[in-house]
C-alpha cells in the first residue's frame, strides 16, 4: 500500500503543479496517470505544439511545458503511477480514501485530488467486431515489455509516430514484423519514416500501404488477421501478435462511478470555496472539473490547484493554524533536503 | 444581425437542426456544435481543434465549396474511424458567407 497526504489523479500540468504548492505546505504527493508518462494532454496530444498563454512565457512548446513543471517541483519528490488507470475509491472509517488502480496497486491519503483533465487516455481499438475477444490473447494495444515479441511474428497497424517507432525497434526482436497502414503517408517524424524505408528495402520490416486489417482469426488465440487492399482484395497474414497503435482517446471512465456529482462529462465542484466535489476529502481542478464561469485553461487549472492546497492542508492538519507564505521571502525548502531562497542583501557604505 | 448565416446539423440522434452561424467571430464548426451543444460535452472537439482527434468527423451533405484539407486534416481523416469520401473535421472549417445552408452530418462518436 502506497500511503502519501495528497493522492493525484492524473499527471498533466495541473496534477503536478499541484504538487509544487502541497510542497511548499509540506504536503506529500503520489500522482497516478493511465499514460506511461506525466504531461497529459501535453504529452499525448500535442508535444510539439505552442502554448501561448502560460503566463510569463510568450511562448511553450507544451513538451517543455510538462518538463519545466517537473523540474519545478521536483525537491518536493512526488511519487508516480505510471500506466495504471485508477479504477475504485474507497472511503475508511479513518477518513482517509483508499484508491485501486486496473493493475491492482493500493493507494492511501486522506486528500484525493483528481486532475483527470479529458479524463483517462484508452487506446483507440480497431473497428473490427469481436476484437475484445482478443485482448491479451495476441491482441495488444501498446508495448509494455518489448520481449514478449522475441522471435514472434507481429503485425502493427498505424501511420503515426508510435507505430513507425515500434516497428523499428522490434525489427530488432521480432522474428518477423509487418506494418500495415491505411495510407502510403505516414504522419510521423520524417526521420522515423526514412529509417522504415531502408529497414524495408533491407528487407527487415514488411510494409503493406493503402490498406487495412479487417478481421482477426484464431482460436482463443491470434493465429491470422485479414487485410483488405484498396482494390478489395483481401488476404491473411499468419501472426502471433497484431499491434494496432491508433492512438488514444480520453474517457472519463470509472471515476464516473463513484458516486460524484457528473455534469455535461465533468465534476461539479464548490468553485466559491475550494474545489472540493460533493465527497469531502474529494477535488477536482483543471479541465475535468465544471463550475459556473469554469474555463478550460491551463492557467486556470494552476490557480484552482492552488487554493485547492490551503483546504486539503485543513484536512490533513485539522489543529493547525497557518497564513500563506511568499516564496519571495520564505524560499523553498524541498523533501529532498534542498533549500532554495534568495540572496540576503549585502549593505556597505559609500566612503 | 445581418452578419450571420445558417447552417444544417444532423446530430448523433439523426435529429437535424438548423442554427444561425456568426461569420464575424472566427469560429468553426466545431465550435458552433458545441455553443448549441449539439453533442454530448466532452464527445465533440477534444482536442481543441488542432485536427490531431477525429471527435468532430462530420459528412457533408450539400454541395459547397469548402476550404481545402490541410495535410494535418488529411492524416488524421485516414486514422480516424467511419470514414467516407464527404468526411471532414468541422474544426478545420471555418464560418464564412459561402457556407450559407451548408448541411454536415455528425460522424459517430468513436
């Protein structure tokens, strides 16, 4: 059991600044994100694309956004979860809230706060019926442990960059890799795609343009999927894994079932107070969470996260009396020992 | 107002409305669906309407002449599910007086 003050759920800007302001309050944080990385959205959607209203920055790339914000609260050592989706809230008879994560991992705090932004990020699944029925049996929709694929025969569908990336890398450790897109256009970095043209023309990746899988075959087990070309025709090709990486799309999943008040796919929240939803010991801030006037803006998250962090402090130290500290003059003394504070002014006289 | 024009929506529910567009306030069609939430919250425009999702595919169903399909719409429409040759993202489609009448369809939510 993981035990932490401020349980986070979701690891994009608004999570882990979060983290930054319960640290200056000496609240620990652990965060939890179904994507394998922090930065949400950030990270996800758009790395590579300008922000242009953080304030003080003219403009961010949001990938630089995400690194600046772990850099900024770093000393105050947030715990992660990474790649597992929070699946069931439980609340003690202490008080506290007990989180269960998809892979089974137990989480403890007396705050929950969730910063689940769009909501968890699940793979986008090939239109194909029956496809559920595959899962895990062959069927998976991201890497976890690229050994699983050793000496295998694996097709990957996709045209973007996690698909062009996989493959080149299984080319490595698949007996046999196969990549199989809709179109002859990849989205992806142009360095990726002119690495799979000359792992094609060695002949170490197959490549199989304008076209589509359309079924999976087997029996309890993959054993074939079945690919249509442009011209209709069809055929099928013998593999022990089909990895199809189109993509993720957000849902607001099994955080809709527990028992919070849900408006228009959000959170409904105290926005005169502190963001607390209608569970005590229970917020939401950023894009996940609705109020009258709520605007989805990073910006905004960062400010709800703040004052969300004097309240969760009443929680968490009910006897404590406290008066919010400027950084300016206080500094910031990290869990990690560090201090960071301004130079003391130095006065001499003028002979 | 003098300064909008109409457009027809079919939603997910086949059910078709027909609104009034401002052409004064740069906006697009994935932001007029939303304003008249026409879409459930949160199943339309979630990216933002950088094409980089596919949430607010829609057919077009008359014959207007729309602004061309960026590189960035293209390869998304070919990830994307449900695709036909009318395909397009609304959020790439921008209110302006030649789309007066013009008919899209919602493409299923994904």
């Amino acid at each position: 059991m993981i035990k932490t003050d401020i349980l986070i759920i979701g690891a994009g800007p608004v999570g882990l600044f979060a983290v930054f302001e319960a640290g200056l309050l000496k609240m620990k944080c652990h965060l939890i994100d179904a994507l394998p990385r922090p930065g949400g959205q950030c990270s996800e959607l758009y790395p590579k694309k300008p922000i242009y209203d953080i304030p003080a920055y003219p403009e961010i790339l949001a990938d630089d956004l995400t690194k600046k914000l772990l850099e900024q609260c770093k000393q105050f050592e947030p715990g992660f979860t990474l790649g597992e989706r929070a699946e069931t809230l439980v609340k003690n008879n202490d008080e506290s809230f007990t989180v269960k994560t998809n892979q089974g991992t137990l989480l403890n705090a007396p705050v929950v706060v969730i910063a689940g932004g769009l909501g968890s990020f699940e793979p986008r699944k090939p239109n194909i019926v029956g496809v559920e029925e595959f899962e895990g049996k062959g069927l998976d929709y991201s890497i976890i442990d690229p050994d699983v694929y050793r000496g295998k025969k694996v097709a990957i569908a996709g045209g973007g960059d996690s698909a062009l990336d996989w493959a080149i890398f299984l080319s490595n450790v698949a007996s046999e890799v196969t990549l199989i897109h809709r179109s002859d256009e990849f989205r992806g970095a142009l360095s990726s795609v002119e690495k799979v043209q000359s792992l094609k023309d060695k002949g170490q990746i197959k490549v199989i343009t304008s076209a589509e899988v359309i079924d999976i075959n087997g029996e309890n087990r993959i054993k074939s999927i079945t690919i249509m070309h442009k011209d209709n025709s069809r055929n099928d090709l013998d593999v022990d894994h089909f990895i199809p990486l189109f993509g993720f799309l957000p849902k607001l999943g099994p955080i809709g079932n527990w028992g919070l008040e849900i408006e228009k796919n959000a959170i409904k929240v105290n926005n005169a107070l502190d963001y607390q939803t209608n569970i005590k010991g229970v917020f939401a801030v950023g894009d996940i969470n609705t109020y009258p006037g709520k605007l989805k803006l990073i910006l905004c998250g960062f400010h709800e996260a703040t004052v969300m962090c004097q309240y969760a402090y009443k929680i968490i130290n009910p006897e404590k009396k406290f008066l919010l500290k400027y950084t300016t003059v206080t500094g910031v003394s990290g869990f990690d020992g560090s201090l960071k504070s301004s130079p003391k002014s130095i006065s001499k006289k003028i002979q | 107002m003098g300064s909008d024009i109409e457009i027809h929506i079919t939603d997910r529910n086949g059910l078709r409305h027909s609104v009034d567009a401002p052409i004064d306030m740069s906006m697009n069609l994935m932001e007029l669906i939303r304003i008249y939430e026409l879409a459930e919250e949160g199943s339309v425009g979630i990216c933002g309407g950088m094409a980089m999702c596919a949430s607010c595919q829609c057919y077009v169903e008359s014959d207007h002449q729309l602004p061309e399909v960026s590189q960035d719409e293209k390869m998304m429409l070919l990830e994307a599910f449900n695709v036909q040759d009318d395909s397009r993202l609304a959020c790439q489609i921008y209110v302006s007086t030649e789309l007066d009448g013009l008919k899209i369809r919602l493409a299923p939510a994904e």
